[in-house]
C-alpha cells in the first residue's frame, strides 16, 4: 500500500500525489507498487529487495543525490509464534521528497500518521531522520518493558507448573530479547555512522539530538541483556521447579495406590471362593469395611508425618 503526505505547519495530511517536500509512505508493496517506486522515483530493485528483506541489517549510505538509511525497528504481532520481533524499516531521500518503505504496519509509522512525533519535518532531511530514530529507540524500550512484564506473569505461574507450556512462553520472549540484542546493535552501527559522516551536515542541536538517539539505544541494549541473562538463569530454574513438582506429583498419586491398596487386598482375600474364617458370621462385612478403614486411616496418618501429602 503506498500513501502520500504533505505537512501543513506541523499537521501532517494526505494528499493523492507526489509534490515537492512530501512523504510517500510503503507498507507490504504487492509488485504492481514496486515496480511503481521503480520507474517513478528510481529506486533500484536491489535497493528494494534489501529494504523487503526481513533479515537486511541497518546501514546507511549515499547514491549520487540520494541518501539512503536502513534501520530495525520493534513490531509486535500477537498471534505469531514469536509476537514481539523486528524488520527493517528504510528511509530514502530522493527527489526534495522521503520514501519510507516497510514490510508491514508498525507503531512507528503509525505515530508520524497521527502527528505524534515531535519536532519532526518533512522539508529537512535531519528533522525527519533524527526524530524517527529516537522514535525507534522508545518503541525498543517500551517494548522491552512489556517482555519483562509479561515475564514476571508467567514466573508466577511457573512456581505451580507441571507441564511446559509456561517454559515454552519464556523461551518465546527470550527469542524476542536475541532479536533485539541484534537490531539494536546493528542500529548502533548506524547511528555511529551518521554522527561520524557527513551524510546530514549535523548542527549542534541535531548533535545533541543523535547523542539523545544513540543513548537510548545504548540503554535498550542494556535492557535487553539484563533481560536476556535473566530469562536464561529464571529458566533453568523453573526447569527444576517443574520437574521437581511433577516428582510430588507422581508421590502422592503412589502414595493413594498404596493407601488404597490395602482395603483391596483385603477385598480380594474375602472374595476367594474358599473357606475364609467368620465367612459364617453375620458381622463379618462390616468388620471387613471397619478393619480396611482403619488400615486405610493408619497408613495415612504414617503417610502424613513422613510429609508424603
């Protein structure tokens, strides 16, 4: 889907075709729109494959009069295997105009849509990148705080666990935390580069605004490792607690075999076809229930102070 934008004073609106200093936005290109930002706007098709490539790294680099930046971004879909992962997003300069492309929808773009993103611009190319990518590093961040939330949910779970379902969502997350730990390295590259090139002609406020970038980058990193050591560590852990409960499990269920295993037998010798003593008496059933209770009660209570329930 392509949509086309313009800014107002700061009000960002849609308008239906290209002019100068607008933002042409791409989300989930079917070829009909690639083979359009290809003949239109002189995108080369590596370019794009790259940019559609859920694997591609973020870098930046320069064509002629083209500026060209790829970054990874946080996205969350609930009904995937691994909800919380990331694409890559790219940013192109080219023609007075910025070209965002991406695989699919995400919160980032959607934010630049309902003009929540502040002191960004249309019409200059660091006030639009710089903003985007202090936008990335919170969604990082944000998103990161959700995992450890939803961790410590399910390590509440884990304490009464028998099965592995629990153990599955914490190496779920930990798969997220990996895929994280290696977008934001690879953006940490490319913040470096741009503060390093010449690529934007940095000012000194936009200087203080990519150390702003680069240091929360540097704090979702950290995050995500804390994070991902103590997801490792909480499930090893666990991994004992749940087989260990299913041991206590597996005690008590052999400890009512026994228990009950007592008034059977005694059932069965009374239900031989053979001469059994007092078969003649008239009390002998309820002599048989009361003698199999009480058996039944002392193993419990023997049962009980070797703490078996």
């Amino acid at each position: 889907m392509i949509s086309i934008w313009r800014q107002d004073e700061k009000t960002i609106t849609r308008i239906d075709a290209p002019e100068p200093n607008c933002w042409i936005n791409v989300t989930e290109p079917n070829n009909y729109e690639i083979s359009y930002l290809i003949n239109r706007f002189g995108i080369e098709p590596d370019l794009l494959n790259d940019v559609l490539d859920i694997d591609e790294q973020a870098r930046a680099e320069k064509d002629d009069d083209r500026l060209i930046f790829i970054t990874r971004i946080p996205v969350y879909q609930e009904d995937r295997e691994i909800p919380y992962y990331t694409v890559p997003l790219g940013i192109i300069f080219v023609d007075g105009m910025v070209i965002t492309i991406c695989l699919q929808e995400n919160e980032i773009v959607g934010d630049l849509v309902e003009n929540r993103i502040k002191r960004i611009s249309l019409v200059n190319r660091r006030s639009f990148l710089l903003p985007m990518l202090f936008r990335v590093s919170f969604y990082f961040l944000r998103y990161l705080k959700e995992i450890n939330r939803r961790s410590s949910q399910v390590e509440k779970e884990l304490q009464k666990a028998v099965r592995n379902t629990e153990l599955i969502q914490l190496l779920t997350m930990e798969k997220s935390l990996t895929f994280f730990t290696t977008s934001l390295k690879s953006n940490e590259f490319l913040l470096e580069k741009i503060r390093k090139s010449n690529f934007l002609n940095l000012t000194e406020e936009d200087v203080e605004l990519i150390e702003d970038v680069v240091t929360e980058n540097r704090q979702a990193i950290e995050m995500a490792n804390i994070h991902n050591n103590i997801l490792s560590s909480m499930m090893d852990a666990f991994a004992s607690v749940i087989s260990n409960n299913l041991n206590v499990v597996m005690k008590q269920l052999t400890s009512i075999s026994l228990i009950l295993m007592i008034p059977t037998l005694i059932a069965s010798i009374y239900g031989m076809n053979i001469p059994l003593p007092f078969q003649k008496d008239p009390w002998v059933f309820l002599g048989v229930l009361l003698g199999s209770g009480c058996l039944a009660g002392v193993s419990i209570f023997i049962f009980r102070r070797k703490k078996f329930f």
